[in-house]
C-alpha cells in the first residue's frame, strides 16, 4: 500500500484514542518532516483473503498539511 503526496503517511498501529493524541502530540513539526518519520508505503500480508494485522490494529492514512486529494495504491503480490 502506497500513498501518492509527500505530506501524507501512512502506518499501523492501534485505534486507541490514547493513543491517537499522543501520536498527534508528537507530531509537531514540519509536513514534509513529519511525512518522512511516517513513512508513504507498508507491507500487509494477506492470508486467505484477509489482512493479517493484530487484533486492534487498524491502517491510518496520516494527513500532515491540511486536506487535500490523495491517491492510495494498493498493490497484492503473490
């Protein structure tokens, strides 16, 4: 999975509101910084069909510089 927009991230991890405001907390710096912490692509295995993430993990597209239109690709290999 792929995003097309260098202010934009994407990454895994848990959907806990906690959670959630210290990520944003610590975000606290240029777009295009922030952008290249994140990260624009991850690796998903897939396993009958299905994304094998944990329990509660959830993907997040992570906007950094206000909204705008973005592209996601999505690419299975196998």
């Amino acid at each position: 999975m792929e995003i097309i927009g260098v202010t934009t991230g994407i990454t895994i991890n848990e959907n806990e509101s906690r959670l959630l405001e210290d990520f944003e907390k610590a975000l606290d710096s240029n777009a295009h910084i922030r952008s290249i912490l994140i990260g624009a692509s991850e690796t998903i295995p897939v396993h009958e069909g299905k994304l094998q993430l944990g329990t509660w993990q959830r993907i997040f597209l992570v906007e950094l510089d206000g909204p705008g239109s973005r592209s996601v690709v999505v690419q299975v290999v196998g």
